[in-house]
C-alpha cells in the first residue's frame, strides 16, 4: 500500500461534529434550529419548542428509521437543500434500541446481551453520522448526575448503559452543553464549553471560550465552519 503524507495544517472544520447534552427544557432542541438549512431526525416527539420556526423533520422510531434517514441525506437530491441534521435525542434512539433488543432480539434470552447488542448498534450509526463529510451534524442526549470513585458529583451525557454513557463524548470534539447561567438574578441559556470538574464538555478546536453564547451557528462559525445564521 502507497503511504500518503499529510499534513494536520490542511485539516479543515466545514463540516463540524457537535454533541450538545442538556437537562430537560434546557434548550437543546432550539439550539439546533439556529443552523441555516438544518433538517429534525426526531425521536423525542418533542419538536414543539421549534414549533413556531416551522422546520423540517423525519420522525425516527428506532434505529433501522435512522438509517433510512443517513441513506436519504447521502443519496436523494432533496437531501442536498440541507446543510446541518440534528439527531434529537440519542439518548432516546438508544432506549428505544434497547428496548427492542430485550424483546426480539438476543437479550429476549440473555438480557445482559441486550446491552452489548444495543451499544454496537448505536456505535455503529453514531459513527455512521459523525463522518459525514457534507453536513453540520448535531446530536443531543439527555443528561445524568453520576458520582466517581472518589464520590464527587458530575453531570455527563446520558445514555443506557455504563459502557455507552462512558464512550460517546469519544466520539466527538465539541461537547457543548446547554446550561442555565444566572448573572445577577437575571437567567439565560448559555453553552458550556470547557469542563469545570462537574459538568462534562470539551472544546477541541481551541477556539472556544468556557461559556459561549446560545447560538451554534456562530459557534460553528468560530470552529470554523462554513455556516451562516439561520
């Protein structure tokens, strides 16, 4: 095999990667409506926040609906009016998957298996997404209040299973998280973006401050991105 040289300098963010976890009503779902051109993969049911804003959506009921969805987004020439896809909420595919697992699929007879089939499976389409070379993705997830070994508190993306709620801020570079900030008695949203030894995020790209505004499409911008407010 011919070994190609490259060099990290000519590695480019035009299409970015976001894993955005958040406490219910935090603002997660609206969060991704501030990108241009993006279309809904829900399985939540919970596309009212963005009711007014009129956007499009594919209502995904499990996994085999997700990735009928991935095949339209790569393949349809309806997909391509679509810059961005937000996949809301991983954490409800997930349960979704494991639920069917225990019903009909291995663990229906080994319910320990149910857990390994449903973390492979959603391995799989996580990567499946993330390496999309032509659009913005986003992907949120529910959020839990786990403690370490040594009994401190920490608030981490949520999913079923110790394994997979331990392995899917691996999969990304941003992890931004959807937090309420209290400044003076007067509440907003705002994204964390750095981990402050309770809450989970990361910042890769270097680019980002440890609270940024509640607006991804300049925080894709700032990545560097190719992507205009919506």
């Amino acid at each position: 095999m011919a070994i190609s040289l490259k060099r990290t300098g000519s590695l480019g963010a035009s299409s970015v990667k976001i894993l955005v976890p958040g406490e219910s009503g935090a603002g997660k779902t609206r969060a991704c409506a501030h990108l241009e051109d993006v279309v809904y993969l829900s399985a939540e049911g919970g596309l009212l926040s963005v009711k007014d804003l009129d956007k499009p959506y594919i209502e995904i009921g499990g996994i085999e609906e997700l990735y009928e969805a991935y095949s339209w987004l790569t393949g349809s020439e309806e997909a391509k009016g679509f810059r961005a896809v937000a996949i809301d909420s991983l954490s409800e595919i997930a349960e979704v998957v494991l639920s069917n697992e225990r019903k009909t699929g291995k663990g229906a007879k080994d319910p320990r298996a149910a857990y390994g089939e449903m973390q492979d499976k959603m391995a799989d389409v996580i990567r499946a997404f993330r390496d999309l070379p032509t659009h913005h993705v986003i992907m949120t997830a529910k959020v839990e209040k786990a403690a370490t070994e040594m009994g401190e508190v920490r608030y981490v993306a949520s999913m079923p299973g110790k394994k997979l709620t331990a392995d899917l801020p691996y999969f990304f570079d941003e992890v931004l998280v959807v937090r309420t900030h209290r400044v003076e008695g007067e509440v907003s949203t705002i994204f964390q973006c750095h981990d402050d030894g309770v809450w989970h995020a990361k910042d890769r790209s270097g680019k980002l401050q440890m609270w940024e505004p509640y607006d991804l499409a300049a925080i894709v911008r700032k990545i560097g991105g190719d992507h205009v407010a919506a």
